[in-house]
C-alpha cells in the first residue's frame, strides 16, 4: 500500500485527523470492501496474515508485562521469554508483529485486536522513518518498535515529542480501521435514535447514564472494541456531549 502525503525531512508523514479515515478506507476497500459500510467486526487478522502476507506471533515480550506488542522494520532479533520467564531471543523479518502472551484469551480480545492494528498501523504508515536507510532510524540502532500500554492508548495528549505524534497516528489509523467512518457512523446513528430519540444529535451520559452505557456499549459490541476506543471514535465526530 503506497501512500502519497508529504513527508517530514525525517521521513515521518505529515498528517491530519481527516486523512486517517482516508488511509482506513482505501486499505478497507481493496481487501475487506464488506465491512465499509456495513456495521460489524473487521476481521484484523484476515486482513494482516491472509491480505497484507505478515506474521504474527505471541511471545512473553518483558517480565513485568510492560510491552504489548511490536512491529519489525528490518530483519531482526528481540530479546523476549520463554514459558518459565527466562531470558531467549527470537529471530523476525520486516513486518512480522508480534504480541505479548498476556493479550491472549478472549477476555483480552478488544485489547488485542486494538494492538494488532495499532502495530499494523506503524508498518503501514512509518516504515520510511524507520528505514535502515534513514538517518534517524540509523541513530536508534534498532530494528523494531516495542509498544507498551502508555503507547496503546487513545487517550488524548499533549504530541511533543517525535514518538508522541508516531503513537498518535498509530492509533488513530487503528480505531479508523477497526471502526469505518461510514459504518461506524450508521451503527452509531442508529443506537442513537433507538436510545436517545429520533431529535438527539449527541450520546449523552448526563442526560441518562443508563442509556449512554447501553448504547456505546452495543456500538462497542458490533465492533468488539472496547467501550473507551468507542467513546473516543464518537468524540472525534462529535458525537458525545
């Protein structure tokens, strides 16, 4: 997947909100053209292994949990553990993802599914600023991106620093592709009507807390999201009062 934005001198894009859903939905429309503008859960995996040919695995990526997922950038080796948390390596190639054992489970499956398209994120949109060619990626000596939970977050923040503004495009991108605009959208319209009356214009909890809850949840649920990456994508439209 090409991508045409202009680009920072150190090989980061220069992007805005808008051009998030653009991304999401040009990858969307060449692989997985069903769930646009239909309400339901993007198969994520299908679209990394079987469409975009990366491999995914599951390690004990640090001892305290503090790492949840990674990309490659370049054939490489990362330091990880095994069953019984001892020290070993593990070899990956240029776009292998790789996810801490602690995102397994199907309690743990929002979580996971947010980290795998926040470290598919990276690979599509920050594989130039983390060239071997680049200067930049020259500097950190390292051929991979650990993720831990203050980088897998939607909560909003200050971009300062370089890594602030290459998380916050991660994910973004990954809510615009586990929640497509046009879908997303529908679904929320609708559980607004349903929940709040055919005259509301925004979910609000002050109005009924009940109701709030029923209704971002269910959205969350078509997209098995969690309820805070479903409150936010209805932010970014203005949706929440």
């Amino acid at each position: 997947m090409k991508l045409s934005y202009e680009q920072e001198p150190n090989g980061m894009y220069k992007l805005h909100k808008t051009d998030f859903d653009d991304i999401a939905l040009m990858l969307l429309r060449e692989y997985l053209a069903s769930v646009v503008d239909s309400p339901g859960e993007v198969d994520i995996n299908y679209l990394i292994k079987d469409c975009l040919y990366l491999d995914v695995y599951c390690k004990n990526l640090s001892a305290n949990k503090s790492i949840l997922g990674l990309v490659a950038f370049e054939d490489t080796t990362i330091p990880c553990y095994n069953l019984h948390f001892e020290p070993t390596t593990f070899d990956l190639v240029a776009g292998n993802i790789v996810l801490d054992m602690s995102l397994s489970g199907q309690r743990q499956l929002p979580r996971r599914r947010f980290t795998l398209a926040h470290e598919l994120s990276h690979w599509i949109l920050h594989r130039s600023y983390h060239s071997p060619s680049n200067q930049v990626f020259a500097l950190k000596k390292v051929g991979y991106l650990p993720c831990g939970e203050s980088e897998i977050s939607i909560k909003k923040k200050a971009l300062v620093t370089e890594s602030d503004k290459e998380e916050w495009q991660a994910n973004s991108l990954a809510a615009a592709i586990l929640m497509p605009k046009f879908a997303f959208l529908h679904c929320a319209y609708q559980e607004l009507r349903q929940h709040f009356g055919t005259g509301a214009a925004v979910f609000s909890e002050t109005v009924d807390h009940d109701k709030y809850k029923a209704a971002v949840g269910n959205i969350a649920a078509v997209f098995n999201v969690s309820f805070q990456a479903t409150e936010i994508r209805l932010d970014q439209f203005n949706l929440i009062a």
